[in-house]
C-alpha cells in the first residue's frame, strides 16, 4: 500500500480538521465553536424598517447652519438672521469686506447652491449632495442597527438594506416581550445628542410663545426629559451634535445615580471649551433626542472635551442610552413597516423536517453506491461524510449562521458531491472494460473527469457568489453553504477518493474489479 501519498494525506487531513471544528456543533457542547441557528430555524423577531430620509436632509442643514455660526465666529465674521428651513438656511452678512471670506469657507465645505442678494445668502444642498445624503443615511442606519444590536450582545443578528430605502434586521433568539422591546427600543433610538444654548433673553416666556413664534426668534421649546411640563427655550441652531462624539459610557454622580458620561473630538471639544469660556453665567441644555436632560449654569470654562448626561436613568436605561451613543445617531430615523414574530416551534418543525430530508436522502445515497459500485460506493461515501464534517466545520469556525435555505444548501451539496463520484466511477468503468490496466483506469479516469467537474462546479460556484452578493439574508444562507460544500466536494471527491485508491492500488489488483468497482 502507497500510504504516504499526498491525496490521502490532504484526505486525512480534512477528515480531523472537519471533526475538530464539527463536533461542537453536532454534540452542541459548550466548548467550541459552533453554528448559530438561524431566524426560521430558532425563532425569534423579523423587522421592515423604513428610513425617514428627508430627514437626514433636514439634519445635514441643521449640521450645516451649526458649522458656520461657529466658523463665523472664529473668524471673527459678523452675521445676522441666521433661520433655518427644513431644505436650507439662510443668513445676513453685516459686512461687506467679509463677502470673499464667507464665499471661500461655503464653498470648501463643499455640496452646496448658494443664492445671494447682496448681504443676503440663501445655501441649500445640491441635488448630488442631496442624493448622497440620503443614500449615506440608508447605510449608516444599516451599520448603526448592526453596531448597536452587536454592543447589546444579541446572537447573530442580520441587519441587511432591503430595497432602496428599507432595512430588514432579523433577531434569532428573541423568545419574550421584553426581550423585543427592549431591542426594538435600541433599533428605533435616535441617539441625536446636541448641545444647545438657552435663550437667556426670553427665557421667562417659554410658556407664552407658541411653536411658530419661538421660530421667529430662531428659538425651538423642548421638552424637559423628567417632567414634560417643564419646557426650555434654545436657540434653534446647536452648538455641537453627537457627529463630534468620541465615547459615552454609564457612570455614577454624587447621588449614586445613573448617568452617561461622554467625550468628544478635538474639534468638538475646542468648540466646546470656546462656548463655555463666551457664556460663563448662562445656561447649556444638553438634549438627547429632543428632550432636555439636564440646563446647568456654566461656572467656568470646560475644557477636556468631556460632558455628562443624567436624567433619571435606571442603569438598564443608561447602558441602552450608551449604546446608542457609542454606535452614532441615526442621521435619519426609521420606522416599522412590518413586524413578525417566529416561534421556537416554527423552528424545531422546520428543523426536523430538514433532518428527515437529509438522512433520507444521504441513507438512499449510500445504499445505490454501495449496490452499484460496491467498494468504490463505499469510498465514495466515505467522502461524501468527510464533506458534511467540512461544510459544519467551516461555517462554525466563521461564525455561520444556518438557515432553512442553507439546510437545503446542503441537502443540494450531498447531490452535488454524489454526481462527481459517479462521474469519477463511470470513467474509471469505461476504461477497465476497453481493457486498460487497474493502474491507468484511475489515473485516467480521475483525469477525464475532472475537466468535467471542475466546469460544472466553477459556473455552480460563480452563480452563488452572485447570489450572496446581491441577495438578502436566506439567500445569503443558501449561498454559504452551497459554495463551502462546492470546494469542499472537489477537495474530497477529486483529491481525498483518488487518494485512497492509490493507497489500495496493489489490493484492487488482486481482488475481483467487480468487488471494487462493480465491473466484471
């Protein structure tokens, strides 16, 4: 026996790397890496989410406005009026000398159609920058869910954009109510935290001025995060937004309370510390989402980039809020569109039913090779067993997740698998009945079959790829598992059988052909 060839030995090698990284998932212990199971297989939640762009367009401006009334002010630019529309903002310059400069800064920023009367400016976004912006806001709201669902430890969540505007989040493992409140609560959370100033002038109106009024002063009246009976007046345009923040994580005040801590960037903090230092004796609203957390008196400048949220916040509150913040605000939020619950004995069913599919199909497999093809047969599903152990093997270690789809993968693989043993086997047949030696037939016959192979499985393999590529999550799943089980098929079938012939060439020699490849 030639036992130090290099098919079997490649041969070997699968067969331990593929029980290795496969028992775990078969035995489901607790040591190892192993396949998550996935929406329709365990149960759980499925979301359509919407995205509000036109808000995201809103938001630019707002940002926008922001960035200029700090620039102008660095610059030591005197401007007016500045009022803010929900598709652009516009503003007065006092000085004419100033023109050349607040051009030049407009149009470094870049994106913008800028309308002028004089000393008048009108700036709105272009229709390219427009599109940009709501197609940016579509996958930021995508990276953000993921990121947020991922921080609040959820097993394996899907977060895929679905359509030109809506996100499809799939959470497997969602058994309760509270469970699914409190993500859906983490998904929806706009996590906008701003900065604002409060109008020290006509403070003392906040309750007489109607919304429409408070606009006319440039000003907004939020609402007070513990009583919303409390309102506050701040000027419209914030002097910093949560684009700037670095950090936010829960801590605790003098009190033992909950609250959030959170830093900001260079930028945001040179901003920061240059308001505090220009308004020390005045109020600073800290706003999240909205509503006014805290109003505190600025005693002296803040330096360091750093502030703090406190509200009220239970410590489940606050680690949620922390999330949101560490993960970005959504720059547009969304809505739910449909919402679908699958229980867990949708799942056992669906499991079971791709169980049976499975061992009936590979038992009716291994009894028609092994009538027909006898020794060989059994070779062949040799392979095909070390093929299963690969395919588990290589999803677990990736972190996979299997999917009904993907259990159909690989039923679809076993078949695939199956058809290149018998392309292999009949070749080899062909050649021993033209009167070939035992030696040439394998040789030859592997060699003719595996053009054959090869083609069909290569056009088989770019069809998936494509289909990850543009597909959602069940196709996706389908996908993964009919491209590992394609590889893993031309591994075991090509190289690992070959190998275990050219171990037993001198056996097959002497034993009848019939007795190992069903040829007389």
């Amino acid at each position: 026996m030639k036992i130090f060839n290099y098919r079997f030995v490649i041969f070997l090698i699968a067969l331990i790397f593929g029980l290795t990284y496969a028992l775990p998932s078969i035995l489901q212990s607790e040591n190892g890496s192993k396949i998550s199971l996935g929406l329709d297989l365990q149960g759980g939640l499925y979301l359509m989410l919407g995205v509000k762009t036109d808000e995201a367009i809103k938001s630019k401006i707002r940002s926008s406005a922001s960035s200029l009334k700090y620039f102008a002010e660095d610059e030591d630019i005197l401007i007016d009026e500045l009022k803010i529309t929900p598709n652009s903002f516009s503003f007065v310059l006092l000085d004419e000398d100033e023109i050349a400069k607040t051009d030049k800064l407009l149009s470094e920023s870049g994106g913008f159609i800028i309308n002028k009367d004089g000393l008048n400016y009108q700036v709105k976004l272009s229709v390219t920058e427009e599109a940009f912006t709501r197609e940016f806001a579509i996958n930021q709201a995508v990276d953000t869910i993921r990121n947020r669902l991922d921080q609040f430890g959820l097993a394996e969540p899907s977060v895929t954009r679905a359509g030109e505007n809506k996100i499809l989040v799939e959470l497997p493992g969602i058994k309760n109510a509270e469970e699914e409140k409190k993500a859906r609560e983490l998904i929806s959370r706009p996590a906008n935290l701003q900065l604002m100033a409060i109008d020290e002038a006509k403070i003392d109106q906040v309750y007489k001025l109607s919304d429409d009024e408070a606009m006319l002063y440039g000003d907004v009246i939020l609402e007070d995060a513990k009583n919303p009976e409390i309102k506050h007046l701040v000027n419209e345009i914030p002097i910093l937004d949560g684009t700037l923040l670095t950090d936010a994580k829960v801590g605790f005040d003098e009190n033992n309370q909950p609250v959030i801590n959170f830093s900001l960037n260079s930028k945001g903090g040179k901003i920061f510390g240059d308001f505090t230092a220009k308004n020390v004796g005045n109020h600073l609203a800290v706003v999240l989402d909205s509503k006014v957390y805290s109003a505190p008196v600025i005693r002296e400048r803040i330096g360091g980039g750093s502030g703090q949220i406190s509200g009220g916040f239970s410590i489940a509150e606050a680690h949620s809020v922390a999330i949101a913040l560490r993960s970005g605000a959504l720059l547009a939020p969304v809505m739910m569109l449909e919402k679908r619950s699958v229980g867990p004995s949708l799942g056992a069913d669906s499991i079971k039913a791709s169980l049976i599919a499975l061992i009936s199909g590979f038992v009716l497999v291994v009894i028609f090779m092994i009538a027909y093809y006898g020794i060989s047969g059994i070779v062949a599903n040799s392979a095909l067993i070390v093929n299963l152990f690969l395919i588990i093997s290589v999803m677990a270690l990736f972190g996979a997740t299997l999917t009904l789809p993907g259990m159909a993968g690989i039923v679809l693989t076993v078949g695939m698998a199956v058809d290149a043993n018998v392309i292999i086997q009949e070749r080899i047949r062909e050649l021993i009945r033209s009167g070939a030696s035992v030696k040439k037939s394998i040789e030859n016959g592997y060699k003719n079959a595996t053009r054959a192979i090869l083609d069909a499985n290569i056009t088989t393999l770019i069809v998936a790829i494509i289909l990850y590529a543009y597909g959602t999550g069940p196709i996706k799943g389908f996908a993964i598992t009919i491209s590992i089980g394609i590889l893993a098929s031309m591994l075991t079938a090509i190289l690992g059988t070959h190998g275990v012939y050219t171990l037993f060439e001198s056996q097959i020699k002497k034993d009848k052909l019939k007795l190992w490849f069903g040829v007389k």
